[in-house]
C-alpha cells in the first residue's frame, strides 16, 4: 500500500512480558518547584516502583540540559533496590534550567546498551516532564528535536525498547510525547494538574506492564482458587477512615494487622496491600475515596488486542482471549465465559459499555468499537464466569483524519521500523508551538517488521 495513505493504522497493545525492565526518566528543571510544589511526582514514582514485580528492573535517571544516573537497572527482587530508589528520588533537586528529551532519551538508551536483550523482558523508558523542549535558543533545540526522530526512534525501536511518558501541566509537550510514544510502541498520558500525576502513572503501569485485574464492585473483590496474589490499591484522602480489610472469614485486617503473607504499605494518598496465596471467596475493601483497583498474579491470565491509535469515528478491533499460564485454557473453564468492556474517557467518563462476541475458539471473543471523541480512551475487558472474572486495560488515543499519528504506524497496526534498505517516505511534524517555531523535519519512514506482538500472537 502507499504508506502517504495511512487511515486508522493502528498500533496494537503488547503481549504481557515475562518481565519489564524501567529506566524512569524525571525532569529536574526549575519549572518543577512551581508546577509540582508538593512534590506529588517523587509519591507517584514511588507508587509506580511499589506496582512493579519482583521479577522487573528498575534504573532511574533525571535530566535537565543533560541527564544524569542515579540507579542502573537494579532487581527489584532485592528489597535495597526499592529502599535505595526512595532515598535517591527524596534527593532530587529541581535545579535545571533547560530540558532536553534528547539526553534523557540517549541516557535511557545507555542503559539499556549495557544490558543483553531478552525477548521475555519489557523495555521501557519512563519519561515525566512539565515541560516542553527547551534548550535556549531555537536552532540548538531544533537539533536536538531531528536528533531525536532521525537517529534515536530508529536505535529504540530496532532494540525494542517503548517510551512511556507523563506530560505534566498544560505546557507540556505531549503531541511530541504522543509521537515519541506511538511510534515505540509506548503512549504518553496528560496530567493537567499535580493532583492528576499519580492517576497518569497508575494508567501508565497497566499500559507498560498489561497486569491483570478483577473488577471490585461495591468494595468487594472475588477471588477463586487459582489466585496465587490478590494486590490491593486503594486511594484515600486526608478525611478519610482508615483503610480496612475483610477476608472471605470476615476477619477484619487493618495496617496494624500481623497477618501471614500479607504486606501493607500506607502513604499519604494511597494504601497497597498485597496478599500472597489468599482465601477463595469475597475480599471486601471500606475506608477509601473509591473500590480502588486490583491486581492479580493467577494461573488464568487474560490477553487483549487493542490499538494504541484509532481515527475517530473509524470502527477498530478489540479482542480478548483467556490462557492457563500462558497456554490454551480448558474448554470446560470457557464455556459459561462472557467478555464485556467499559470504555471512559475524559477522567472517567463512561462512554459505553459494549458485549464482546465469543468466538469458536474456547476463552476468545472481540467486537468492534467506534468512538467519536478526541483524546484518550481506556478499555476494560472483563472475562465473566461462574468460577472467575478476569480483566485487562489498554489505552487507545483517538485522533482526527490526517493526524501525524497515523503516519507512524502500517496497516497491519505495527510501529515503523527502521531498516536502511528501504526508506519509503517523509513526513512534516509541528515544532514547539510555545517557541513559535515550525520545523520541517524529514523522518526517514521504514518498512514494517513484524512486531513482538505479532510474532508472540502467531506463535500462540
């Protein structure tokens, strides 16, 4: 096809990984202290490290005119690494005066060059910044700016590593971001205010690391036997009671409680809770602002295939399929199994609620989704049955006809790849319009190799 006629190419969401390994990314410019006073990014950072498993890596990084390493990529399976990572986030000074994404692009990307790729592991960088590409004058940031699109998106997406980013207050570049994000594989999220930061990176986890979830209704999350960990977020605020635990014997648990096999980190804003090999039965949650979220580790996994961009008012795929650690389920666990997803937008808004229709196939169902509202959309599909619920989330950004997004992805919905035999097109992209400046910038647009998704869907 023409890749200059591209409409709703889309990207589609990645396989769950074995393991993720993070480079976190935090912008340490001046304009922080004034947009993020309370520090709330350093407590969602830290919140997002507390997310993470015991299996990912974690390296964390801040930059300004140039980046700096703070933590190579450490295992987070070593209790230091996460004590350490706190202690060093605390010490971040916001004293830069120019941000550069390329450094702290190139910086990420160092350290995962020391690192031997591993197809079973998740590359991610993290990026957070208030800010827009700013280096001084007009020519240096125009250069760092082609630096980024000509050389550094080729070397990420050949080494398979996604960009992941939160743009923090209305000055931040997140069309760029958004660029930057679709065309590795990863996405961007806006945070309009500091009080939005740590719902941007909650959203950012369960796009990069695709956990799986049980929906909580009323305060109340069902749990079967082949749970191997029930992970509990519950947001509160300063008004709030305690957050309080009921297990299916209606015991009551609280942060005091000495329970085996539980853990239970309290913060300001948030309480995690995790709970190894926990009871079957109903878990019920009371104290919090909201049902919070839950995370599952379990033998019934759940996979969905959504895109990552989507042209409004254009129908897309949404699909989902149920495995057993990884493989085909049994017939006999699918057969009473029904697919719903909500759809929101717009700090959660409900857009609609749609049936997925089941397939041929034991624990397989997709429909169709056609959305006519600009900006993000998240996606929860939820597997019903009398035995379980499972569900998985994925974020699709929907744009009008023509967006430069559309440009970065092929009709199969996999990301361009840059391979040196075939340059196929170029592209115009919208400099920094808080510069006033318009640069033209040719991107040198590869033929498509087959993403990981795709390998990982043909192999199952």
């Amino acid at each position: 096809m023409c890749l200059l006629c591209v409409f709703l190419l889309v990207l589609c969401s990645r396989v769950s990984a074995d393991s993720v390994d993070v480079v976190l990314t935090l912008d340490r410019s001046l304009s922080m202290r004034a947009n993020d006073p309370g520090r709330v990014s350093l407590d969602a950072a830290e919140l997002l490290i507390a997310l993470m498993g015991r299996d990912d890596r974690l390296a964390l990084m801040t930059f300004g005119v140039d980046a700096d390493s703070l933590l190579p990529l450490s295992p987070l399976s070593s209790e230091k690494t996460a004590a350490r990572a706190s202690a060093l986030l605390r010490g971040i000074v916001t004293d830069g005066r120019m941000t550069n994404f390329e450094a702290a692009l190139s910086g990420a990307y160092g350290q995962f060059s020391k690192t031997d790729q591993d197809a079973a592991v998740h590359r991610a960088i993290v990026l957070f910044s208030d800010g827009q590409m700013n280096l001084g004058a007009e020519d240096a940031t125009a250069a760092a700016r082609e630096e980024i699109l000509q050389r550094l998106i080729p070397k990420l997406q050949a080494a398979h590593i996604h960009v992941y980013s939160v743009a923090f207050s209305p000055d931040a570049d997140l069309e760029f971001l958004r660029l930057l994000g679709v065309s590795t594989g990863g996405f961007a999220f806006g945070a309009t205010t500091a009080d939005d930061i740590p719902e941007a990176f909650i959203s950012l986890f369960e796009q990069a690391e695709q956990p799986l979830m049980a929906p909580i209704r009323d305060g109340e999350v069902k749990i079967d036997s082949e749970v191997e960990a029930l992970k509990l977020l519950v947001e509160h605020g300063p008004g709030d009671p305690p957050v309080r635990l009921t297990d299916p014997s209606s015991k009551e648990l609280t942060s005091e409680s000495e329970q085996p096999g539980m853990t239970w980190q309290s913060s300001s804003r948030f309480d995690h809770i995790t709970v190894a090999q926990p009871e079957p039965g109903a878990w019920k949650v009371s104290g919090g602002a909201n049902d919070g979220k839950a995370y599952l580790e379990s033998a019934i996994g759940l996979e969905i295939v959504a895109p990552l961009v989507a042209e409004v008012y254009d129908p897309f795929a949404v699909s989902a399929r149920l495995n057993y650690r990884g493989g085909t389920l049994d017939p006999k666990l699918g057969e009473d199994v029904s697919f719903t997803a909500v759809i929101t937008q717009e700090s959660s808004h409900l857009v609609k609620q749609i049936r997925l229709e089941r397939s041929d196939l034991p624990g397989e169902a997709s429909a169709r989704v056609q959305l006519t509202q600009r900006g993000t959309a998240r996606i929860e599909v939820t597997a019903h049955s009398r035995e379980f619920q499972r569900s998985k989330a994925a974020f699709v950004e929907l744009v009008g006809h023509n967006s430069p997004l559309t440009a970065v992805v092929d009709d199969g919905g996999r990301p361009l790849q840059a391979e040196v035999r075939k340059q196929a097109v170029m592209i115009l992209i919208a400099a920094n319009a808080a510069l006033a400046l318009l640069i033209g910038v040719a991107i040198g647009v590869y033929r498509w190799r087959v993403s990981r998704r795709h390998r990982a869907t043909e192999e199952d």
